[in-house]
C-alpha cells in the first residue's frame, strides 16, 4: 500500500468545512490502496470547533504533531472578537474600528503568507526524519493557510519527494485577500510565492474549472478539479419545518449579501398575507454585522432566528428539516469559482436550493447537471419572485420537493478514488 503524508492545519475538532474536505480523503484512502498519515499542529488556534467529526477520524490512522506558534493568541489580548472574525475570513467592510484596522494591516503585511507561516522551519525539520522513517515519498498539503505549502515546497527541495498542492480556495485572487490592506512590496511578495507554489509542485488539486483555467494562466503543471462533496451514511430522521423556512447554513460572511433577495422578500411579505404569516428566515452559523445591517433595512427582522454555530451533524439535520436552503456567494469576478463545501450536502439533503452569486458562477453549472434548485446573479429580481412564489405555493400543498439526479459523483468516497488515482 503506498504511503501519503498529508500537511494540513485544519483537523478535527477544529469546525467548519475547511477540515471536512482532508478528514473525508483520510477516511477512505485505504479503500483505495493508499495509506495516509496526517501532520498537523499539535496547539492550534481554530476559530470554531466541532468535537462531533472526531468521530470521522480513522481508529489506525497515524496522526504525527508538532507545535505551532500562533499570533492569534496575542492579537486576542487586544481583541478578542474582532481576532476571531478576522482569523474566520469575516472582515467587516464598514465601520472599521482602529484595532481592527490595524490587525488587518498586521495581519496582510507582516504575516506573509498567513499568520501560520512560523509552523514552516520546524515542520520541515520535523517531517524530514518522518518521511526517512516511514518510507514516504509523496506529500500533500492543503491551504489555505497557505504557509502549509511552503512546507511542502522545503520538503520537495530537500528530499525530493512527490508533492501535490491542494488548493480548497484560491490563493491571491480570493475576495478577502484585497481587504487586508498590503504594501505594494506585501502584494508582490504574495504572488510571487503563490507562483513559487503553482510551478514547483508536482501537481495541483483544485475545487472548481474557473480556479482551474485561472492557474493554468501560471502554470504548466497538471491541475486537477475535485471539488467537495457529501457524506452522509446514514438516513436523516427529521420533519420539515412547519413554516416556509428558508435557510442559510454556514458564515454568512460580509459580501455575502443578496439584496435583491431581501427586497423580494420584503415585497411578498407586503403582497402576500399567507407568505407574511408562514416565512422564516434561519440562519445557522456566523452572520456579518453587515448583513444583519442590510436584513433591518429590509425589515426583515421579525422573520429571523439566529441559531449560532451548530456541529456538523446537527447542520446536517437542519438542512434536511428547511423547506428552501440558501446559498450566497460575494457578487465580484474573483469569486465565480467558490463553491461552498455546503453545496453538496444541499443536494444531499434534496430541499430547494436557492442560489445568489456572481454571473458565470461554477455553483450555476452543478446545480443545473443535477436539477437541484435555482441560482440567479445579483441582478435578478423578478425570476427570483417567480421561483419563491412556486415553491411557496408547492408547501402549501405539502408538495415542495426536488428531484435530484446523478448526485452520487459527488460522494466523497467516489471524489476520493478519483484523488487516489490521481496520487
């Protein structure tokens, strides 16, 4: 069986998709002929956890630890909130307070790439014994953080080892890297080692064709799309919701912000006295204060319930009980290839999906190939009304439903013997 060694920061019980994509790989790579040990830090700093994916981890797999140095902590003694909404990726646009701005400006120009990067000289000093003693000749690391591929890249150099680079999101081009305030000499410094990255690895895994055709610009390395997925192995027992809930789960970053889908909501609220009496906006996990904001002014207030943070299991468990699920991208070029990991438990869960993103964007194309929902840009508004007043009119029936089709090519045991064959 051959051996992997995968570097990643995120792991259980860290929370939040970044982890699942790494813990759902390890889980099945052995069915695949190929052995995985994980690397990771042994004190992390995660924004949120989530103990119920310990669960996921393999009983015989070797985990290896070594400690991280974490600015966080320190910046914490400032801030602690704004620290955390920072380090999650939730940068408030407005109303910036002086810390804030400062820890942004810390943040972008002094930790480059990422506030992980003094995980870097003693990861590699650390793994190099480890690859010796176990007989592993490829690597992978995942990022973001992105200072997790410059471990590969010293390891590469020094022991020439077969190294993949795991892309979960864009590098220089993802929409928060322009808020973090970077010097000219900061940017540079960025793209540089995002090019160090994409010609000098092996091979290249990224989650969707627009992060695909947007490498390819820089490099000649061979790049393969294997997007997130779904992993549910048992059934979901749970009733839909009385109300027409509409749900949104996961951050609910700033940008995230469909307007125009706050001011359809606020028309047939007017129109509509049976939709008046029957919606309910949920929203599971973090919301921006941005959007809160923008919710108010729509007077949409009295239609909200904020559940928080909830494990994955639990998130599961509202996806499958909502009538609409809400999914909500930042309305910008450099986000057309985002596709939340979400999107596929959505299909899963086979509830109406209804999308708001940027035009072109890689969610539209998926959505579509497998008949679960709707996705409309920030400029549409009357379809929008149309499809809610169908799909209203559907649960007052009792026949709101979707009928998804050839979903199981994105089940992460099938996704993870495409990444074996690709190892």
């Amino acid at each position: 069986m051959k051996k992997v060694l995968i570097i990643t920061y995120y792991w259980p019980p860290a929370g939040g998709p970044g982890v699942q994509r790494w813990l759902k790989f390890v889980k099945y790579l052995s069915d695949f002929n190929v052995e995985p040990i994980v690397y990771i830090p042994e004190n992390p700093e995660y924004p949120m956890l989530d103990n119920s994916l310990l669960a996921d981890i393999p009983k015989d797999v070797k985990i290896y630890k070594q400690p991280i140095f974490e600015p966080y902590r320190f910046a914490s003694l400032l801030s602690s909130k704004k620290t955390k909404r920072i380090s999650s990726g939730i940068i408030a646009t407005k109303e910036q307070s002086f810390i804030e701005k400062v820890l942004l400006w810390i943040r972008g120009n002094f930790f480059i790439p990422d506030a992980r990067k003094f995980w870097i000289k003693p990861s590699v000093r650390f793994l190099s014994d480890i690859l010796v003693k176990e007989s592993i000749d490829t690597i992978i690391t995942t990022g973001p953080p992105h200072s997790v591929h410059l471990i590969g890249h010293q390891l590469k150099e020094k022991l020439g080892v077969q190294w993949l680079a795991d892309f979960r999101d864009p590098w220089t081009s993802i929409g928060y890297h322009k808020k973090l305030k970077l010097s000219k000499a900061s940017a540079k410094k960025h793209k540089a080692l995002e090019s160090l990255v994409l010609n000098n690895a092996d091979k290249l895994i990224v989650t969707s064709n627009t992060t695909k055709e947007e490498f390819k610009i820089s490099t000649k390395k061979p790049i393969a799309v294997l997007t997130n997925g779904y992993d549910i192995e048992k059934d979901v027992v749970t009733s839909l919701d009385a109300k027409f809930t509409i749900s949104h789960i996961g951050s609910l970053l700033t940008g995230r912000n469909p307007k125009n889908l706050w001011q359809v909501l606020k028309e047939l609220l007017q129109e509509n006295d049976a939709f008046k009496n029957s919606l309910k906006l949920q929203f599971i996990g973090v919301v921006s204060e941005d959007v809160l904001a923008t919710l108010h002014e729509y007077n949409l207030d009295a239609y909200i319930e904020l559940i928080g943070y909830v494990s994955h299991e639990k998130a599961i468990e509202y996806q499958h009980s909502s009538q609409v699920l809400l999914l909500a991208e930042i309305n910008a070029e450099e986000t057309k290839g985002i596709i939340p990991g979400k999107l596929f438990e959505y299909m899963k869960a086979k509830r109406p999906i209804l999308g708001v993103g940027p035009k072109d964007w890689d969610v539209a194309a998926i959505v579509q190939d497998v008949n679960a929902g709707a996705i409309f840009d920030y400029s549409a508004k009357t379809d929008i009304k149309n499809v809610l007043l169908d799909w209203f009119k559907a649960y007052q029936n009792k026949e709101l439903s979707i009928s998804s089709t050839n979903i199981e090519k994105y089940s992460r045991r099938e996704l993870t013997r495409q990444l074996a064959a690709y190892i």
